[in-house]
C-alpha cells in the first residue's frame, strides 16, 4: 500500500531552522534516523512509504500534494502531514486522524485543494503566540536550546509514524 509522509514548511534557505518549518525539520531528522539505523522502509513488502517536502511556500502546500498523491496514486486516507502548531506547548506532539486546519494556512490550503479533512496529521508544537506580528514569530529561528528539544522528538514522532504505517491507530 502505497502511504507519503509529507513535512510542511517554507521552501528556502532563508526558511531553514525557523518555527513555521517545524514539520520540515521533523521529516530531515527522521530521514536521518532511518539512514543512520539502516532502517529502510522499502524491506517490508507491506510498506511503500515516500518522504516528501513540498518544494513551495507552506501556505501553498495543497496544490503540490494533490499533484503528488494524484501522481503517484495515493488515497488521501494513506497521508500525513507533520507541521507546526502554535496552540500547543512548545515540544509537544499530537496526533490526529482527521479534522479541520484549527487556522494553520497550510492545513487550510490542503483541505481546500484536496477536498476532504480526512487526511492524518502530526502537529508539533511550537508554543503559544502572545504578541502582536505572528508572522515574525512564526519566521523567527529556534534557539539552540529549541532546537535540540526538537531534534529529540523524532523517536516519539517516528512510533507515531511507525504505527500509523502499520494501521494500528483506531
């Protein structure tokens, strides 16, 4: 069964490291657990999984995912997308099977191009936003501290992945 993972963020250097691509990063760090583990998800013949992201301006993403599972014929019940989330604690995750954008534009844009809310999503928190320009706060690096946090979320970001791939999640 064919199944993507997609990491949302902003397309760019002058992206990288910032709180908006908190998905980004989660996928490049999970790519590199699997790398340095040798873990290849192509050796179980019950699994297809493609690690995607999106190369276009996260508010964006709807249109290169559609065109992606579209392409490679995936059902939008076989995708996840991991992205930030700034109504939860910063270095929490969530899992979801389903649901609306909860205002996240990117979230927003894959509804609307995709049609449908039934699509599972990891969310990472990014904290709470308490000041008046969220888009400078969204587009403002992690700290060192942050990012490290975050970088030590992937092993519970990959059991959600792991079970999720293998449809234990009811």
């Amino acid at each position: 069964m064919k199944k993507a993972i997609f990491g949302l963020g902003n397309h760019g250097v002058q992206f990288k490291d910032t709180r908006h691509n908190a998905g980004s990063e989660a996928l490049e760090n999970l790519k590199l657990l699997f790398d340095k583990n040798s873990f290849n998800l192509k050796k179980n013949e019950n699994w297809d999984v493609t690690f995607v992201k999106p190369k276009c301006l996260i508010n964006e993403s709807g249109k290169y995912i559609k065109a992606f599972i579209k392409k490679f014929e995936i059902n939008t019940n076989n995708i996840i997308v991991i992205y930030d989330d700034k109504s939860i604690e910063f270095g929490k995750i969530k899992f979801k099977k389903r649901g609306s954008s909860g205002g996240h534009n990117g979230i927003k844009d894959i509804i609307n191009e995709l049609g449908t809310e039934e699509f599972s999503r990891i969310k990472i928190g990014i904290g709470e936003y308490k000041g008046n320009d969220l888009k400078l706060w969204i587009l403002q690096k992690f700290t060192k501290e942050e990012k490290s946090k975050l970088e030590k979320l992937t092993n519970c970001i990959l059991e959600i992945l792991l079970n999720w791939i293998n449809e234990k999640f009811e």
